[in-house]
C-alpha cells in the first residue's frame, strides 16, 4: 500500500517540519496540544461502544436537529478547533479550503472533488448541538470486534470501554462475518458518517468516489494503518484508492497559509448550488 505521505509534500511554510512529525500522538504532558489531543482520544475510546454508537444514530440520522444551507453550516465552522489534530489549532474552516484548494490546484476539471475537499469536516457542526468533540472528531475505528493495534493511542487507551471485555465483541471479528465490507461494519460515531448520511438523506449530486472519501477519510487504521483486512470486500479495494486520493490532501495542506476566504466563495458557491442546494435538514 502506498503511503499517501509520500504523494504530497507539506506546504512551503512547514518544509522544515519532517512528515512523521504530522500525525504526532506521543505523550508529552508539558505540550498543551499534545495533551488536548490525547485527553480527546482517552475520552473517546472509554465511551465509544456499541450501545453509544447506536444511540447516536437514531439521534442524528432523523435530521430533525436544524436547517441550513450548507454555506452557512461552513460559517459555522470558523468558530470550531478541532481538539484531537496535533497538526493545526487554526478554526477549521481554514483547514476546509486549504484542502478544497489544493485540490483544485490538482484536479482544475473536477469540481465534484473541491467541493468534497471544502465540505468533508462539515459533520463537525454536531459540535454546536449538543455533542462533545469526543464524539465528532478524530480517527474513526469499527465497534463491535478487537481493536486494531493501529489505533491512535493503541489497545490500552481502550482499557475502560466496557466493550473491551464483552466476548461478543473483542474477538478478531466479533459480531462481524469475514469480509463483510466496509459497508457493513458499525463505525464509531464521529462527522464522517454524519455528513455521508447527511449527503444521501439531503439527494446530494455528489459522485460516488466523493461520498465515500468523506464517509471514511478519518479511518486512519484501515488506509493507513493497514488493518481491517480481514473485514473488507473487494469493494473496499477501489473504496481504499479513493481515500488515499483525497487523504494526500486533507493531511498535508494544514500549514499557516490561510486562504483568502471571501475571495474563494463565489466559486464554491456555485458549487454548492450545482451538488447540495437550497436549505437542508441536518
């Protein structure tokens, strides 16, 4: 598998800044960052269960919460860190055309795929309704099997999830049959699922490459990690070049550029009028 940190490199301002220094989750009390980012994942991976999951979704997917166009859901996020990057503590919505630019930069003929760059953190919105970041940020994982080593934090973080002890789910394939797809796996809950579901249920024109780069970018122990291989379909392989294509950006371009927002609008506005339209339920 290619490692998608070897397709891009950072931005000019962080060339000083080596690529396994992205992604940093080692522990350093002293590091107010580093410290957020674990006290974010610790949290997550003590609550995170199948129970929780499954309560989040009924609670999301009636999209009964607020109505918005997405363009204002976007403003929103001007307003959002993200407590779980170690990488950026600029508000998210720079990060979002950070990435939608570079992307642009790459692909000029696929629009599709700049709005997907703009749009993919939009789940985060949950933030403002009532969730903590715990339960909308972050690497997202499978509940209901073993953990996979390649977890931010590992197996031990885990260590008070009661669903580490439940013999129903901490086997290698627990409630899951051998390749199954990705499909079919019950992911803990986080803005990936939310914006896809969001995406189908609001009749988005988004292609399909692009509803599953959103669905499964933050699935860094599968397209980075190398685990899960055992729970795929083939399917999934064509899924795994997809988000590798996009991941190249989302990582990579979180430097302390910061795009000229205003200037941008006109043209994702259009966009967005093209692919997510009008005012929607979320």
């Amino acid at each position: 598998m290619i490692d998608p940190s070897q397709l891009l490199r950072p931005e000019a301002t962080f060339n000083d800044k080596p690529i396994d220094a992205f992604r940093d989750y080692s522990v350093d009390d002293a590091d107010p960052i580093k410290e957020r980012v674990r006290r974010t994942y610790y949290t997550m991976h003590t609550n995170v269960t199948v129970e929780l999951v499954k309560q989040k979704r009924d609670k999301w997917l009636n999209f009964n919460h607020f109505k918005s166009t997405v363009k204002d859901a976007l403003i929103k996020l001007n307003e959002l860190v993200d407590e779980s990057d170690p990488d950026t503590d600029l508000p998210n919505i720079v990060h979002a055309f950070q990435t939608a630019e570079r992307i642009r930069q790459d692909h000029p003929d696929e629009d599709w795929f700049h709005l997907t760059g703009l749009i993919h953190d939009l789940g985060k919105v949950m933030a403002f309704y009532g969730e903590p970041q715990w339960c909308v940020v972050g690497d997202t994982f499978p509940v209901g099997c073993k953990w996979a080593d390649s977890i931010v934090y590992g197996p031990e973080s885990f260590k008070d999830n009661p669903d580490t002890y439940n013999p129903k789910y901490n086997t290698k394939y627990g409630m899951y049959q051998p390749h199954c797809g990705l499909d079919n796996l019950l992911m803990s809950w986080s803005h990936d699922e939310y914006l896809y579901q969001f995406l189908l249920h609001n009749k988005s024109k988004l292609p399909e490459k692009g509803l599953y780069m959103i669905r499964y970018h933050s699935f860094y122990p599968w397209h980075a990690g190398g685990d899960y291989r055992h729970l795929t379909n083939e399917k999934d392989e064509q899924i795994l070049q997809w988000v590798l294509e996009f991941n190249k950006y989302d990582l990579y371009t979180k430097s302390e550029k910061v795009p000229d927002i205003d200037a941008l609008w006109p043209y994702y506005e259009k966009l967005i009028e093209k692919y997510i339209p009008g005012v929607c339920e979320w």
